[in-house]
C-alpha cells in the first residue's frame, strides 16, 4: 500500500512539474540572398501547415523583407500573391512612369544615355544603380496598417532586422522606427541600392555584416531557433562569368565561414537548394518559393515534434487594406533649398479630400522626377479613426547641383553625333535650371535652356540653339524662293541648311501632361547650296533665304504616351502657331504670315505584347506666299526634326514641300521579346500650296508609303532600321537610327 501511494505520488509530481513547465519561445532567422529569398515564403507556408507558432523574427536583406511582412501580419499565402504580382525590374530599376515627369523631365530622361554628378567640374558616380524609391513606396504601402506602430516588438509578431554601417561595417539592429525604411535599409545591396540614412547612419544590405543573426535571436529570448539558410555556396571557376559573380564570390567567404559557428545555434536548420538560382532569379519566383517548401517538408519529423511542444499558432486575421483615406496634415523634415510650397505642389497635395495610394504615388514620383532628392522616406501616421492621417515625410536632398550628361546617336539626316551636356541647378534660384547641349560629329549643333520652375504656376524660360545639316535633295523638290534667276541645270544639289533660334517663354503645366506657354521668337535661317560640280551651269551658289525673322508664338501640348518611342498607350497632341511679324527679308517677298499646325496621336495595347498606334498632323500657312523657306517638308524617318520637317514614309528626307500638308499614319508594334519590336506601318497625305483653300485636302490622298522596321530598346536610347517604300515612286529607301535623339 505504502509503494502504490508512493508512486502515485511521484506520478502527480511529475505531471504538476510538467504543466509548470513554460512553453519554449519559437524564433525565426531568415538570411538575405536577393530572389533567392523568396525560398522563405515555401518555408513559411510549411510552418502554416504544422501549426507552429513563431514567438519572434529576425532577418537580413530579403530575410528582413520577407520576415518584416509576416511579421506585421501578412501570411504566407498573402506574400506568394504580393511578391508574384511585382515587376521588380521596375521595382529595382526605379522606372518611374513617364507621366510623373514634367515636360523638361520627360525630355532629359529620353535624350541623355548617361548621367553623372559633375559638382566642381569632379566627375563622380552615383552611390547606387538605383535609389531604392519604388521599393521603398511598396514598403511604405504594404505596411499602412501598422505605420502607426514605431517599436517593432508591438507588431504582431516581435521583429528585427539587420543593416550595415557603411562607415564602420559594423552590424545596425534595427527594432524600432519605420517598418518600411528599416527593411529598405536592410535590403539596400551595395552598388546596386544606394545607402540609406537612418538617424545619424548611413546603412547598407545587413548581409554586409551579419547575414544571419541567430545569436541576436537567442539574445532576444529565443529558446528554439528555425534557421532558413539562403546564402550562395562558393562556386567552381566555369560559374564566374561575370564581375558582378565575383563580387558575389568574395563576399561570401567570410559569410560561409561564419556559418560554421551559427549553424550548430540553429536548432531546425533548413537549406533550400538554390543552386540554380542567383540573387536577381526574381522571374522564377515560382520556382524559388517551391524549394523552400520542399526544404522544409525534409525536416517535416522535427517540425511535427517542435509543434506538440507549442501551442496550436493562432489564425492569422487577414490584413485589412486600406483603399482610401484623408490626408489631414504634412509634417515635413529635410528640406533646406527647396520650400515647403515647392514639395506641396510637387505632391499636388490636397487636405481632407479621399486619397488613395495610386494618388499617394504619383506625388512622391513626381518629386523623385526632379532629381533633386536622394531620398524621399514617409509615413501614414493615424490621426483619429475617421480614417485622417498625418503625412509625416522627411527629405534628402540631393547634394549634386551640377550634372555631366553624355549621348551618342545616328540618323540618315544628322548623320553622327556625340552630345556632351551640362546641366546647372539652382544657379540663380532654388528652383531653376540651366542645361546647354553641345553637339559634335557631322554637324556642329548645341542647345541652351534656361528655366524657371515653378511647377503649376507661370514659369519663364530662355532657350538658344544652333542647328545646321546637308542634305542632297533632287532639284525638283526645292522651293523656289531665293534671288538666282539663272536655270538650275543639274538634277541634285546638296542643300545647306542652318538655323539660329532663340525664344523668350511663358510656361504652365497641368497634371504633369499638359504644358501651355506663349513667347517671343527670333529666327535666322540660311539656306543655300554652295557647290555645282557641273561647270555648264555657270553657277556657283544659291541662295535660297538669309533672313532673320521676329514673330510671337503659342502652344498646347497634352502628352500621356507611356514611352516617347514605343509607346504602348496614352494619347499625344501638340498644337503650335506662330505669328511672323519681321523680317530682314533677303529675298525681297515678305510681308506678314502666320504658320498653324498640330498633330494627334493615340497608342492602344489590345493584346499582350501588341500595340496599334495611330495619329494625323496638319500644318498650313495663312498670309505671304513668298517666304517658302518656313514650308513644310516631308520625308524621311526620325524625331525631333526643326521647324516643319516632317517624316514621312516612302521618300527620302524633304522630298515633298508645299505651304501646307496634312498626313495620318497608322502602326502596328509586336514586341517579340522583352524591348524588342517589329513594326509595320504606313502613311498617306496631302501636300500642295493652298490645300485648304482648294478643297483639296479632303480628296483621295496624292502620296503614300509604308515601312517595316526593328526596333529595340536600350540603354543609348532606340536602336532602328526601317525599310520603306512609296508605290507612287516606285523607289525603296532605308533609314537607320541609332540612340536617343537630339
């Protein structure tokens, strides 16, 4: 009787020192490894699925991204459908949208291949291929609901992550502040992400200094650690193709052999095979996902044993989205050069009215356009819970005021160039710009602009250029005007052509899209041809005009293509009128004229990959007849052409002329891959003096032609070669272009 009570009593000691016993606390480590790190989203999934509850989280670089969204409620199944619904080219590249960028914006972006700061005449390199701002925008976004919490061990799940101090190397624990910055810090990776500025640090990818905090995990209360493991192996000398490869070769010695150390803290250690991966494989999310899964289902006994020492983790209550709310206040940091009301306007800011995050973007875009910031960081802090919310936005300005812009191109028309540009910011204000382009190769051209921005108000600018070109243009074609009276025996002449403009301008803008602006305009044109090879003619030059012109001028442009050479959709107008109120008048034929023009354009994407584009222009003179310098030209294939050179398919550069013209052209564009394009297209028109006055405009059309081209785009700008034809000719030409045009 004494040995049954006896161990009935040990069997009660022991079932009571059991239920005192605590439950371990679960920590999670998730290494970096860039897309490899989507393998976390499969390991998650997996502890879903066993009912594991995760006590607390810790992760570098995508560890810190992928970690810091779970973290903050999301669940595995919620971060599969997030991170498969992301471009991250667009995402790592920075590609803001063409509509976020003013017209100057618009024309910087699409005419310079490379751009370097150049402060002090001291060319140097940007801190980063990319600054990181439409990251940290998804970041920003993806963690609204819980902006409001600034120390991360309130979040649903206790959260760190880890940056590097690009100063000293040492690894920064970040715990507490914005979610969104700390896991843009972290994920910052060297030359490709700039830096990123937190307090007094300046901090870079966590994997720099501690891939794996296993030790800060068990520092933090940790009693069992799951590991996922998604760092490189190193690799035989046949993988290393490239410098980035051996950057990435280096940087892991020291990171697998700290791994020695950290493995035996890891209590469940899991290692994707990721082998077939790199660290920009972001296309094969899918892929990458699925390994961590099937990682994770090969510790599936140690996983099912840890969850019946754990409590079942309780259901994830799905995140809620916020589609709108009310900016009720700015509260603004960093700013120094640039007022207040300068970012308000950039950000079209609006109080108390229904915002969302599509508006909420398009304003931060709008000021990353301007190059003028390196970062532009923000929260949406809760205010009530009537949904207002304080934009809390804190700004760094970009410290470079001047810039080296560089560009190469070819046409059939220019023939080759090499544009060299300087760009000067606040040079007399805090908002304005100089920029002066200098053209050198076949023909010696340069622009200069001066303006002052001042966003949806009133701006005024100054602009000069200089541009010039030779051309061979069968006699027929050339107008008439001009003081030689002799006959002109040959069948082609090279024609010179030089232009000096300058203008004085008013300018406002409208939604980013729309820019009206008005001035006055002085013009001198010279064109002639200097050199007859048969001596017969007994000439030795023509010339056809040597004027100087003063007119006043206006415009409306509406531009919402989504790219200036391929676009895909949007629509595009530009209208134009010119008053010619002087001339020094070397012909002897002026008298007061006006020129009128615009031009329609509309791009559609009606199948994946596929795009119809179609536009017509018209252009036509009111007033003298005699100056035919200021025609209009047809011909030929290009952009950016001056005064009324127009492109036309099927003829060769200017081989039509008349006072007036109108055209339509319709295209097709087939991208057969990624920024490549076949493109077939065709255009008809009229083109005849006084084509409005005689009715003629509106008859079957006197001259068509059609073109088939390549097209790709690349970081020199387009690369083209169109073969086209006129069957009213019966004659075929081809026209190459070769980068950006300017």
């Amino acid at each position: 009787m004494k040995r049954i009570l006896c161990l009935l009593f040990i069997s009660m000691s022991l079932l009571l020192h059991a239920q005192d016993q605590p439950e371990p606390k679960v920590g999670l480590v998730l290494s970096g490894g860039g897309a490899k790190g989507l393998a976390h989203i499969g390991v998650l999934k997996v502890l879903e699925e066993q009912g594991i509850k995760i006590d607390y989280i810790g992760g570098t670089s995508m560890g810190a991204i992928v970690g810091g969204l779970y973290a903050s409620g999301y669940s595995a199944s919620d971060l599969d459908s997030i991170f498969n619904q992301t471009n991250f080219n667009i995402l790592i590249q920075d590609d803001l949208p063409r509509r976020a960028k003013t017209f100057y914006e618009k024309e910087d972006s699409e005419k310079y291949a490379i751009t370097l700061p150049f402060d002090n005449f001291n060319i140097s390199f940007p801190t980063g291929f990319s600054k990181g701002q439409n990251i940290y925008n998804l970041m920003s976004r993806l963690t609204m609901h819980v902006s409001d919490v600034d120390d991360f061990s309130k979040l649903p799940i206790p959260f760190f992550c880890v940056a590097a101090n690009i100063e000293t190397g040492e690894a920064v624990f970040l715990d507490e502040g914005s979610l969104a910055k700390a896991m843009s810090a972290s994920g910052a990776i060297p030359t490709l992400l700039s830096p990123i500025k937190i307090d007094d640090d300046l901090l870079t990818d966590g994997g720099v200094a501690n891939n794996y905090p296993v030790e800060e995990l068990r520092k933090r209360g940790a009693d069992i650690v799951i590991g996922v493991d998604v760092q490189d192996s190193l690799v035989q000398r046949d993988r290393l193709r490239s410098v980035f490869e051996i950057l990435s070769q280096i940087g892991n010695f020291r990171t697998i052999a700290e791994m020695q150390e950290k493995i035996p803290l890891t209590d469940i250690y899991i290692k994707p095979d990721i082998t077939p991966f790199s660290v920009m494989s972001f296309e094969k999310g899918n892929a990458i996902i699925d390994s961590g899964r099937v990682a994770a289902l090969g510790k599936l006994p140690e996983l099912k044993e840890l969850a019946k020492r754990t409590s079942n983790a309780h259901p994830r209550p799905k995140v809620s989205r916020i589609d709108t709310f009310n900016i009720s206040s700015l509260s603004l940091r960093g700013n120094s050069t640039y007022p207040r009301a300068y970012v308000q306007g950039k950000l079209k800011l609006r109080y108390d009215e229904p915002y969302n995050f599509d508006d909420l973007n398009i304003g931060i875009n709008n000021l990353s356009a301007t190059g003028n910031f390196n970062r532009i960081s923000y929260q949406l802090i809760p205010e009530d819970d009537k949904g207002n919310y304080n934009l809390a936005m804190q700004i760094e300005e970009s410290e470079n005021k001047m810039l080296l812009r560089l560009g190469l191109h070819y046409d059939e028309l220019y023939k080759s160039g090499a544009l060299i540009n300087l760009t000067r910011k606040s040079l007399l204000f805090a908002n304005d710009v100089a920029s002066i382009d200098f053209v050198v190769g076949d023909n010696l051209r340069y622009n200069f602009n001066y303006y002052l921005d001042k966003g949806y108000y009133w701006s005024i600018g100054l602009n000069s250029r200089y541009n010039n070109f030779d051309k061979y243009v069968a006699v027929e074609d050339i107008r008439s005007s001009g003081r030689a009276q002799d006959p002109i025996l040959l069948n082609e002449l090279e024609i010179n052509f030089r232009d000096f403009t300058n203008q004085l301008y008013l300018e406002t803008l409208f939604q980013q899209v729309f820019s009206i602006g008005a001035g006055l305009e002085h013009k001198y044109l010279n064109f002639e041809t200097t050199t007859f090879n048969d001596p017969e003619s007994g000439l030795d030059e023509i010339v056809f005009d040597d004027s100087h012109y003063a007119s006043t001028f206006g415009y409306l442009k509406f531009d919402s293509y989504d790219n200036k050479y391929f676009p895909s959709k949007g629509f595009h107008f530009n209208g134009d009128f010119h008053l010619y109120l002087y001339s020094s008048d070397y012909t002897n034929s002026f008298s007061e004229f006006s020129i009128a023009q615009g031009a329609i354009g509309y791009a559609a994407s009606p199948f994946t990959n596929f795009t119809t584009r179609i536009s017509t222009e018209t252009g036509f003179k009111i007033g003298n007849d005699g100056t035919q310098v200021l025609d209009f030209f047809l011909g030929g294939y290009g952009n950016d052409f001056i005064n009324n050179i127009k492109p036309f398919f099927g003829y060769d550069f200017m081989s039509l002329a008349a006072d007036s013209y109108i055209k339509a052209t319709f295209e097709l564009d087939y991208q057969i891959f990624r920024k490549n394009h076949i493109i077939a297209g065709a255009n008809i028109a009229n083109v005849e003096d006084r084509l409005y006055s005689t009715g003629n405009w509106f008859t079957l059309p006197d001259y068509t032609g059609y073109a088939l081209g390549y097209g790709i785009e690349t970081f020199m700008g387009p690369l083209e070669a169109k073969y086209t034809y006129s069957p009213e000719v019966k004659q075929s030409y081809w026209f190459f272009s070769l980068g950006f045009w300017f």
